[in-house]
C-alpha cells in the first residue's frame, strides 16, 4: 500500500456502475451461493468439512462475479471496485475504526436479542464451530471466515453496491442502503443489526477514503478477531450458546 494522499479524480462521481450490473452479480451470485450450498449439504456429510467449504463458496463466487460479471464484462479495472492505494493515516483509521465495530456489533446484536426476549447466544457458533475447537477448523475459519469472506464482501457491498448507490442517489442513500442490504444478508435479526452499524461506519470511511482497503481492514479485524476469541473461549473448555 502507498503512504502518500490518494489523487481523488474530479470524474470519480461518473456513475460507474450501473443497476444491471449489481443486480447481475448480486442475483448471480446469491443463486450460486445456495445451489452450491444445496449441493455441498447432499455430498458433505461432515459438518466442520461442510461449513469450510461453504465458507470457501461465498468468498469465490462473490469474486469471481464482481470479476468475471462486473469488471472484466464492461471492461474496467480494479480501480473500479475502489481498489486504490492508501494512506498510512487511513489504514490506521481502519484499525481503529475495525476495533470499534468489534465491540459496538456485539453490544448491538446483544441488545436486539434481549429486546426480542431471546438469550444472548452466538447464532453463528453451530456454523463457525460445528464440531467445538480443532486447530484445522480454527485456522480455516480464521483465513476464510476472517480474511477472504470480508475481501469478498467489500468487493459487492462497498465496491459496487455503495458505488452505485451513491452516483445514482447520493451520499446519504448509498451509506443507508446498503447497510441496510449488507445487515439483511446475514439473516439473523441479532447479526444483521450489528453488521448493518457496521456498513454503516464503512460506507463512510469508504466515502472519506476513497480506498476499498479501509473497509477490507475493518471487515477483516472485525471477523478474525471474533473467530480468535471464539475458538480460544473453545479451547479453554469454555461452553458456549
């Protein structure tokens, strides 16, 4: 990554993408994703090997559809899905702003379930650790749960869904909006409150920063660090809900 302050271009607000283009990767990609997982469920018996591979799923559809849908189909380059260098002061941002939605996601979704009257639980935790603590499940849930999941996000949500959002509407349709799309698709209530602050506060550091690689860091601090602190609370024989 740079250090120096990115060149923001006076064209940069051009509308880049347009609606056929994120609802063909979006619609594409969402059909993939639980066809694939259909079939993973009828040919991979074992839960952990299930969960893996269907983490893998996500993370390579979403690329390659923004790839393959997106950007190589109208021609345009990574730039496109906001992959621009940086700074040191935003990649610090980041880190900070990654360590901040750390805490607030979980206070969130805490929060929304005790309103709903439900136990504070992890509804993530039969998916993320299927069968309790092994290192090859920490270390697969950590590189692809933690860092290619998040990549492949940003990609759709921040990269071509926000952008679209924002040309076409403005600033304060982009951030809600698709915050609001990115809380929904994770489906739990509880989650999908948490995650959607979080788009939130990545819609505007992406705004700010004009560099995908802030909200990547965010995202990624974000997963890996619940994935550290979920399989450690496992390894120390600590049960969870």
């Amino acid at each position: 990554m740079a250090v120096t302050e990115p060149v923001v271009s006076p064209t940069l607000r051009t509308p880049t993408w347009r609606f056929a283009d994120v609802a063909l990767v979006g619609a594409l990609s969402l059909v993939i994703l639980l066809a694939g997982v259909y079939g993973l469920k009828l040919l991979v018996p074992d839960t952990l090997a299930l969960s893996l591979t269907a983490t893998a799923l996500e993370g390579i559809v979403l690329i390659g559809a923004v790839y393959f849908l997106g950007i190589r189909r109208r021609k345009l380059d990574w730039s496109a899905v906001g992959l621009r260098a940086t700074t040191t002061r935003w990649i610090v941002a980041a880190i900070g702003a990654g360590l901040l939605a750390l805490v607030l996601t979980g206070i969130i979704a805490v929060l929304v379930q005790m309103l709903l009257h439900e136990n504070p639980q992890n509804p993530q935790l039969p998916f993320l650790a299927p069968q309790g603590f092994t290192w090859a499940a920490f270390i697969g849930m950590f590189v692809l749960a933690g860092m290619v999941v998040p990549f492949a996000e940003e990609l759709f949500f921040r990269g071509m869904l926000y952008t679209w959002l924002r040309d076409r509407w403005g600033v304060w349709i982009g951030t809600f909006g698709s915050a609001i799309l990115f809380g929904l698709a994770h489906g739990n209530i509880a989650i999908a409150a948490g995650v959607g602050f979080m788009g939130l506060l990545q819609a505007v550091v992406y705004e700010r920063s004009r560099s995908l690689w802030t909200t990547f860091l965010i995202h990624a601090i974000n997963n890996s660090i619940k994935v550290v602190l979920l399989y450690m609370l496992l390894a120390m024989g600590v049960k969870l809900q």
